[in-house]
C-alpha cells in the first residue's frame, strides 16, 4: 500500500535563493510545508518506505513547482527542519523542468513543473481531500477481527495554512476542530497504521 500526500503551498518560494533563517516569512510560510513533509515521511526511528509526498510550490511568479520525495529512495532525510529546509533549497536553485516531467535531483527527491490541477489528475488511487467541514474520516472504531480496514493505495491532498481551493477528491474531516497539516498527516497515518475502517 503507498500513501501520497499532496501539500499546496499557496505563498512558497518556488525559485531562488531559499531564505533558511525566514521560513515562515521570506519563504512564504515554507515552515509549514517543512513541518508536514516531516510527519509525512519520518517515524521516531526511521522513514516511511511507503509515503511519498508531493510539495507544490505556488507562491512565486511564473510557473508552480512541484516536488517529489520517495520515503523508499530517500538518504539522508533527518529531522531537522533546517536541514529539510536545505533538500528543498538545492531544488529550487536550478531552472524548472519541463512541464509534466520529473528530474531527479538527489535519491528519492524530483523536480517537476506543474500545478494542483494537473496532480491531482494524475492520481489513480483514491484521493481524500482534508476539510474540517466535511463527513468524518473514520467509521465507529469496531473489534479488529471484525473492521475492515483499508488496503489499498491511497492519496490525501491538504492546504499550507490558508483554506485549499480544490473541488477534487472526497471531502473528509478529521475533526470538526480546523488543526494544523501535520497535525493531520499524523492522524492519517495513525487511522492507516492502526487498520481503522475508513469512510470512502
């Protein structure tokens, strides 16, 4: 089973010199996607070989990039944000790709050209879009030899700290309290880890 989830910058950087001591103000909030990238992939001990996580830069003049990290191909992913910070620094240096290829810029992290729509349209597994106002994620928490939890690939598309625009995907809360992406990245992967039936 593979999980991916999409992170919509609305304001980050997406050309440039990164501004690592201003992540959350010259780099458009990038501390946000830094902090869901993180939950995204890492565990207390290691990476998630089963995650991958698309960035989509869209805060700068010109086109949106869009970054891609494998959890399975990844070296040298730490849980620093500074250092995380720095992965997507060295990809945003270089000039953007073609749109709709993917150029690989270190293990497990690619450079593409292309913007929300055109991701979520690649998606072939079932994409859930994060929203607070929405039917709830999770089903009743039944006997584990009696629920049915999910198994397959699945894909999540969440926003940075303002609302997602976006009509794609099946709209799920995880709460009716409006939390912090990785906060909700986190609890995606609890409700998949912990083999709890979803609602899709």
């Amino acid at each position: 089973m593979m999980r991916l989830f999409v992170i919509h910058g609305t304001r980050a950087m997406a050309n440039g010199k990164l501004p690592l001591n201003d992540l959350a103000g010259g780099a458009g909030r990038m501390d946000v996607l830094v902090r869901a990238l993180m939950s995204a992939l890492l565990t207390s001990h290691g990476l998630r070989e089963d995650t991958e996580v698309i960035l989509l830069l869209d805060g700068s003049p010109g086109p949106c990039r869009r970054i891609r990290f494998v959890g399975s191909e990844l070296r040298g992913f730490h849980s620093e944000e500074r250092a995380v910070a720095g992965k997507i620094a060295a990809v945003i240096r270089n000039p953007l790709p073609p749109r709709g290829h993917w150029k690989e810029i270190t293990p497990g992290v690619y450079d593409g050209n292309g913007d929300l729509e055109m991701t979520l349209q690649e998606i072939t597994a079932p994409l859930i879009r994060l929203e607070a106002d929405a039917p709830r994620l999770w089903g009743e928490v039944a006997i584990p030899s009696q629920s049915k939890p999910y198994s397959g690939d699945i894909a999540f598309v969440l926003g940075d700290d303002k609302p997602l625009e976006c009509i794609q995907g099946i709209p799920r809360s995880l709460g009716s309290t409006w939390l912090q992406g990785h906060s909700c990245i986190t609890l995606c992967h609890f409700l998949l880890d912990e083999g709890i039936e979803l609602q899709l």
